[in-house]
C-alpha cells in the first residue's frame, strides 16, 4: 500500500437508552481510521501536494469507507456521513486537508456510499492519544437536521508527530429520539420578528 499504512482503528458506538429511555430508532455510529506515514514529513515546505493526494487519498477512502460498510451492513443502512483528519505535530494542517478535503478522497467516499452531500469534517494538528469529534450530516439531505450527529474517536498512540490519521465515519441513522424538527418546515425567523416579540 503506497499510504504506509502504521494501522487501521475502527470504533463502534450504538446508543440504546437516551435518559434511560429506549431510543425510538437505534442507531449504529461508527468511525473507521488510517495511521500512516505523513507522506510530506521531514520535507519542509512542500508547494505541490497533488502527488501523493492522488496516489494516497483515493486508497485511503476505499479502505476506511469498506470498513464503514461491513461495520453498518452495506451503503443503503448509511444515512449520515462525516470525515476528519488529525494531523502529527510536525506536520501542516493542510497535509490532513490535502488528503481529506479533495475529490480523491471525498468523491469515492461518496460514491462508495451512495452519498450526494457534501461531506463535513473536522481536522487538528493534536499529539498522540487526544480525542476528535467527527461531526456527521446526512449523506443525501445535509439539511436534514435530525441526522447532524458526531461520534468521537481516540487512539492512544497516534498521531505520532510524523504521521496522520485519516477517519472516515458513518451513521445508520437519526441523533437518539431526535425532534427538533426540520430545517424544510421550520418557520421564517428573522431577528427583526425577534426584537419586535420583546
């Protein structure tokens, strides 16, 4: 694998019970991530990206949303995606931007998963072992406001300061017994409808 893949995490968080009441739809959440070489570290600074976005980031999205698919049961139970990327200390924010946030790595997520939203994210530069939250939105409908989710993902011994970890994650469903409603029925709020109620 041209990624110098170091190793491959996969955390899986089902929610149940929301306040000890059972969720009205359980929901299977789930963040797949790549350690690997940072393919820039030791270089400086790096004006062209493009060659390692092609040969890395389109192997890296297969990989990472396979392992979305056999975790959830296939594209059609995904119904929210999200990406992230959490860069080593010695590295550039935009390495992890360069590997997530072109179409290599976003259009095959996307295909992979039946998806025609764009795809939010989150990305750091953290020392090993520190959280990240990936948000989720629906994969179809990003409007959709029951599906704007996250699911959080740690790896005690990554990102080591010349590496990256790439995630990929997923939701087979809503936010526990969302019902805040939806962004398409919601009514017009304007601030100056808002000052005038006072």
């Amino acid at each position: 694998m041209s990624a110098g893949i170091r190793k491959i995490v996969t955390v899986v968080d089902e929610v149940l019970l929301e306040l000890g009441r059972p969720v009205a739809t359980p929901v299977r959440r789930v963040a797949a991530a790549a350690v690997i070489r940072n393919p820039w570290a030791g270089r400086g600074f790096v004006a062209d990206l493009q060659p390692e976005v092609e040969a890395v980031a389109p192997e890296l999205a297969r990989l990472l949303t396979g392992s979305l698919l056999e975790a959830l049961g296939g594209e059609e139970r995904i119904e929210a995606f999200g990406k992230a990327a959490v860069i080593g200390l010695d590295g550039e924010i935009e390495h992890g931007g360069a590997l997530i946030h072109t179409p290599y790595f976003g259009n095959v997520l996307r295909e992979l998963t039946e998806g025609t939203s764009i795809i939010v994210f989150n990305d750091d530069r953290l020392p090993a072992g520190e959280p990240l939250t990936v948000p989720l939105w629906h994969k179809t409908a990003a409007a959709t406001r029951s599906h704007y989710q996250t699911v959080q993902i740690r790896i005690p011994d990554a990102p080591r300061p010349d590496e990256i970890v790439v995630i990929a994650a997923a939701s087979s469903g809503p936010r526990p017994n969302a019902r805040i409603g939806d962004r398409r029925t919601d009514p017009v709020v304007r601030l100056a409808d808002l000052e005038n109620a006072r």
